[in-house]
C-alpha cells in the first residue's frame, strides 16, 4: 500500500465529511472506492476514444466493402 499527501479544497473536503457522517465507511476507504470508480470511468472513456479512432480508419474500407456485397445482390 502506497501512502499520499493529498490536498482537497475545502467545498471538496466538506462534502466528503458530510457524507462521511451518514455512510458507516472510513475516509481512507471512502477516497479508495472514489479513485477506483474514477479510474474505471477514465478507462471506459480512453477505450471508447481509441474504439472511435479505430473506426474513424477502416470506415472507408467498410463502405467500400458494403457496396461490392450490394453489387452482388444486385447481379442475384
């Protein structure tokens, strides 16, 4: 386990203490699981980039194909 000196502003550090009283989880726990979510979303959100720059490159390609599949419908 790696410790971290961590400054939060004050609005950020008030509402964590706010919900910290109604939730039976500890500080440490309670930044944990929010780093750990936010990690996850920022995962999700570079997955989804590099799927639309991936797609971005092969998009003329696909259309390309497609269009040879309708011709050969259209030949049937």
């Amino acid at each position: 386990m790696k410790n971290i000196s961590l400054k939060l502003q004050d609005p950020v550090f008030q509402e964590m203490e706010k919900i910290l009283e109604n939730v039976q989880v500890s500080r440490n726990k309670y930044i944990n699981e929010a780093i750990e979510y936010y990690n996850a979303l920022q995962d999700r959100l570079l997955l989804e980039k590099q799927l639309l720059q991936e797609s971005a490159m092969v998009s003329a390609d696909s259309m390309a194909v497609l269009h040879e599949f309708e011709a050969i419908e259209d030949e049937w």
